[in-house]
C-alpha cells in the first residue's frame, strides 16, 4: 500500500491520497465509517457498542489502522511509520474487533434461552466494517464466513426444538434457515463456485442494502432487529459481513472486465435483474408462510393477514417479471420494471401494516419491499450498456433475409407457410394439331422472351385465346437456344452449407441468423423453435408449417 516514491517526494508534492485506487479509497472510507457507526448501536440486548471497553478499543485500534497510511502519505510522522501503512498491518488491526464479535457470539450460543444476549445490528454492522478494511487475501475467507452463517442459521430450529420451544417458533426457525441458506446459495456460493460476477453484484448489493436498513432503522431495542441461536432466526443481519468478506475478491474481478464490450456489460446486468428478482420470490414467500404459521399458531389478525396475501402477490409477479426478462431482455425489460414499481408499493402496504417503518418492520419486510426492488430497478435502468441494448432493439426483430426463402419469414407476425421448393416441371404433350392462334403464341418475339404456353393435360383441348389475354406461366422444359428465365431452385436440407444443430439451439444466436436457419436448413426447424431467444414472429411462422416435429418443440415452450 506504500508508495515509496510518494513517500520520498518533497512536503509540498506530498498528498494523503496520493497513488491510492479509488476502489481502495472507497473501500477504506465505507470501512470507517461502517466502524463509527456500529459504536451507537446495540449489539446484544444489554448493551450498545460505546458502553462497552472493548469494542471502543478494538474500534479504535481498527480506525487508526485505516488511518496510518494517509497520514504517512501527507508527511505526518517520521519514515520508521512506513510499516504501519502495509495492507497487511491493517489487517492484523482489525483481528481483534473481529475477535470481540465472535466472542459475543459464542457467548450467545451458549447462553441460557432466556438469558439476556443476542446479536445486534452494532456487531453486524462493525463487524462488516472490520472485514472491509482488512480485505482478507486468503482465497477461502468468503467460504468459511459464509459456512459459519449458515452453521448459525442452522442452529437455530435445532436450538428450538430442544429447549422444547412452541412449534410455531421452531417451524419458523426452520424457515428462516431454508431462506438465508438460498440467499447464501444464489450469491456467495454461485459466484465462489463458478466465477459469476453477477451473483457477486447482488451480493455486495445485498450486503449494502441490509447494513443501510440496519443503521437507519436498528437504534432501538426491538426484536424484530435482534437475532439469536435461541430465537427463532439469526443470519440475515450477518450478510453485510459475508459481502464484506467477498468485497475485495468481487471488485478486483470486476475491474478485469473493464475492456468488455456493452453488450456483455448489459447481459450482466440484466443477469444482476434476473438474481434480484428470483431472491424477491424467496424472501416474499418466507414472510407469507411465517404469516401463515403466525395465522394458525395464534390466530388471525389483520396484519398477518396482509402480509400473507402481499408475500403471495409478490412472488407471482417477481416470477412472472423474471421470466418475461429472461426470455428476451429487450422486450422484458418494461415489463420487469414496472414489476419492480409494483413490488414496492406491495412493500409499503406491509410497512402501513407494521404501523410505521421504523423498528416495528422486520429485516426481511423492509428488503423484499425496498432493497431488492432498488437493486432490480438501479441495474435495470442505471447501465448506459443496458438502456442502448432495450434502444437499439427494433419494436419486432426483422432478420434482414440473405437467400430467395428467407424473404418469406415474417417480421412482425404470422405468415404463411413457405412454399414447396419449385423447379423445371416435366413437359407436357402439345396437342397433336395446335390451333393458328395458339401456334402464334409460342413463336418468341423479337428482341424479348417467348410468351409461356397454357397447356395442361387436364385440359380436353385447347381454346382460343385473346391476344389481350394474360396467360398463366407454365413450368416445361424449353429448347436449349431459349431466352427464358426459370424460377430459382432451392437447395435441398442436406445442402445447406454453415449451420449446425448447436447453432439453432444456442440462445446466443442472433436473430437474424435464427431467420436464416429457419429458411435454409428446414431440417433445423425444430431446433429453433425450441431455442428460448427465438422471437414471438418466427415462432409463429414455424408454427404455420404443419411439421410435426416442429409442432412437438413448440408445444415442449410451454
């Protein structure tokens, strides 16, 4: 973290934020300020951060850590400080706050039920602001955090169900550890196992949004913001410092994706959407069953009843959201914002219900209504990537067509079914004794084609014809020294050179190629009506077909 060509520059060239990376500089300034403020809140039931010695000190200690290295920078203190500006003492400066909190929370697991202990919103918030500031390096930080979250979270029905607790508590227990675990699952475990940095971004997001409820709403001494092996939940306050953990590995992967081009950044982000409101789905149907259990444990009221019927409609629309986004981000892009809109004002109505939004509101209320909505609607219309990706999207894609076929597919809406390939007809027998007038007309003009002969063997003999008269094209075979253009010849499926079965179902696939599989591949058909990106029109035009092949992928869409 030391500059030393900083360091050794003249008084007045110095600066304190001289060679430091603004996500560093961002990273520390959240640090200490995650640091000061977790000072006045609770951390268990007893006690608040600043009545306690040591958690002042191990805040004090931590603050100065964080601190040193600007100093040094600005040529306050002699060069022997220049140790104290390594990343690796300020970690080491933070291992005792981080020891404080583990011991308070031990302490609360092994507490008596009806001791006085818990875990406040003051240890989750410091906590996280230590884990920040230290940004571990250790590769497997972010597991063993998340490990010990979901260990606790697992404790908890367990713990209910042997200090014989009523079993509406131990059935909520049950279902708050199934929630923290999927949140845990969709974020933190999907980004460690598979690199995916959008599961990264609702993660720290998450992490942002809990500790923002926490230092707004969290300075009283309710329960609804205290959590415990012992109680009936104990987890969601502790996700700041999971993301907090994971922060520096999350940022450092993200700013190796800065040469990308816009439309990966907006499948990211869009990607982000996608997670936001699948975690939507989860947290609202945990508040409808936990009103549900309260409903038939203690009876009905109207507040649980409102929270039973809002989680309901929210996880119906956060799914209806989420699947019209990820079949085609263009056209599901209105539609999962105005969802986000309509989630938030389901939100308010169990915040009304709570009677305020202060500390009588859960953790859980207030994210699936505020927090998660924010995420789904910052990533959604914030990107400049992705408000050029919903831009630049024609209202109905029309793939430009590249083969005689494929100016049949439709652009906007159904159309017939292409045509039977067509070719040079077998000629037909001419009458034996062709009439003066019909004699006339296949002798070639000069200087122009000749005109088509109407002849057919259906036809018992021929007729007169008008020399007005518009005759109708016939397909035969014609001399070799014959002017006349014949209908272009479509290649048979086998020919059809460049497309491939992958090609068809790859949901990457453009659209326009989709349109030219469709026409030049008809063995391909099926595939693409079973790709997920093919658009509402060509769906339609495959449907129009009469193959049953093709008929058995669209009905396998539903």
């Amino acid at each position: 973290m030391t500059d030393p060509d900083t360091l050794d520059a003249p008084e007045q060239e110095r600066s304190p934020f001289g060679g430091v990376a603004v996500r560093e500089l961002v990273r520390d300034v959240v640090a200490a300020f995650a640091l000061l403020v977790a000072l006045p809140l609770p951390w268990d039931h007893a006690h608040r951060g600043s009545d306690r010695l040591e958690i002042v000190l191990a805040t004090v200690l931590a603050l100065l850590a964080i601190a040193a290295p600007y100093l040094r920078r600005g040529g306050v203190g002699p060069s022997s400080w220049d140790v104290l500006t390594s990343r690796r003492t300020v970690a080491l400066a933070c291992v005792p706050y981080a020891v404080v909190a583990v011991v308070y929370l031990v302490l609360d697991a092994l507490a008596p039920a009806d001791a006085a202990g818990g875990v406040g919103a003051g240890l989750a918030v410091g906590l996280a602001g230590a884990a920040l500031a230290a940004a571990p390096r250790w590769a497997y930080a972010p597991a063993v955090v998340a490990g010990v979250v979901a260990l606790g979270t697992l404790a908890t029905p367990v713990a209910a169900l042997v200090q014989g607790a009523p079993w509406a508590v131990s059935v909520v227990g049950l279902l708050n550890a199934l929630v923290v675990l999927g949140v845990l699952w969709f974020t933190v475990g999907t980004y460690l196992r598979s690199g995916d940095l959008a599961s990264g971004y609702v993660l720290l997001a998450l992490g942002g949004a809990v500790t923002l409820e926490l230092v707004l709403f969290a300075g009283g001494n309710a329960d609804p913001w205290f959590e415990s092996v012992h109680g009936q939940r104990l987890g969601l306050l502790l996700l700041p410092v999971v993301a907090a953990v994971t922060a520096r590995r999350i940022v450092d992967d993200a700013a190796a994706t800065a040469g990308e081009p816009d439309d990966v950044r907006a499948s990211r982000w869009v990607a982000v959407a996608l997670r936001a409101l699948a975690i939507v789905a989860l947290v609202a149907a945990f508040v409808a069953l936990v009103a549900l259990v309260l409903i038939v444990a203690d009876g009905v009221r109207v507040g649980r009843v409102l929270r039973l019927v809002v989680g309901v409609l929210m996880v119906g629309v956060a799914i209806a959201a989420r699947r019209s986004l990820a079949r085609d981000p263009r056209t599901g892009h209105a539609a999962a914002v105005g969802a986000a809109c309509v989630i938030v004002v389901l939100g308010l109505v169990i915040v009304v219900a709570r009677a305020g939004l202060g500390t009588q509101s859960n953790v859980e209320e207030l994210l699936v209504a505020f927090g998660l909505p924010a995420i789904a609607l910052a990533v959604l219309l914030v990107p400049p990537s992705v408000r050029a990706l919903v831009a630049s999207a024609p209202e109905t894609p029309d793939p430009e067509p590249t083969h005689p076929a494929s100016s049949d597919l439709p652009a906007s809406g159904p159309a017939a079914p292409e045509p039977a390939p067509t070719g040079p007809a077998t000629p037909e027998p001419a009458p034996t004794e062709p009439s003066p007038t019909e004699a006339e007309t296949t002798e070639p003009a000069t200087g122009t084609s000749p005109t088509p002969v109407a002849a057919a063997a259906s036809r018992p003999a021929p007729r007169p014809v008008d020399a007005t008269q518009q005759m109708e094209p016939v397909r035969a075979a014609l001399a070799p020294d014959s002017t006349q253009v014949l209908p272009p010849v479509q290649a048979p499926p086998a020919q059809a050179p460049g497309w491939s079965v992958a090609q068809a179902m790859d949901p990457s696939t453009p659209l326009a190629d989709l349109a030219r599989i469709s026409a030049e591949a008809p063995h391909l058909r099926s595939y693409v009506a079973a790709n997920p990106s093919t658009y509402p029109a060509l769906l339609d035009w495959l449907g129009a077909l009469g193959d049953p092949a093709v008929d058995a992928a669209l009905r396998s869409r539903r």
